[in-house]
C-alpha cells in the first residue's frame, strides 16, 4: 500500500502515483485509456491478484498497446498460483518476460 526501500527513496514530487484501493486500480485504468501507450509494462505484488488485475484492466484500457509483465519483479506468497497468474497473462496475449 505504500512505496518501500530503495523505490520509496526514489519516488520524486512529479511522478504519478495511482490510488489502488482494492487489486485493480480504476485510475489507472482511466489514465491508460486517456494516453496512446505503445507499451505497458508492470510490476508488483501479489502476481495472481493485484498484477493479474491491473494487467487485464491496462488490456481492456488500450487493447493495441503490448503489455509487459517482468515477472523477475513479480512475486506471490503462493509459488504456484504466481506460476499460473504468469501463464494467464501470456494466454491473455501479454508478454512476460525474465520468467
């Protein structure tokens, strides 16, 4: 719910942030379908809920942009659903890469 570590310390004043009160976030969502995004890419926790979601959700926002999912900075507590959520994703014409 909130940026951590090295991520937090990077954040800056300008950068956009999205309000995620349940998995998908409908502002971002909302955001994506306003912009001509060639590509997406995302990265998070937790792979097979929040990740899932917001993938399918930046999908329906701008069906023609490649959406990227880096499942080396993906993860879940449960090894084999996040397995699954990544075979999702590429089955829902995303594209996963570092898997």
């Amino acid at each position: 719910w909130e940026l951590y570590g090295e991520t937090a310390r990077q954040q800056r004043e300008e950068d956009l942030c999205f309000q995620k009160p349940t998995f998908p976030s409908l502002e971002l969502a909302d955001y994506i379908a306003e912009e001509d995004f060639e590509t997406i890419e995302l990265v998070g926790l937790v792979s097979h809920m929040c990740v899932l979601s917001n993938a399918v959700m930046a999908k329906a926002a701008a069906p023609e942009a490649e959406i990227v999912i880096d499942a080396a900075c993906t993860a879940s507590f449960d090894p084999a659903l996040h397995e699954k959520a990544l075979d999702l994703m590429e089955a829902l014409q995303m594209t996963v890469v570092n898997r």
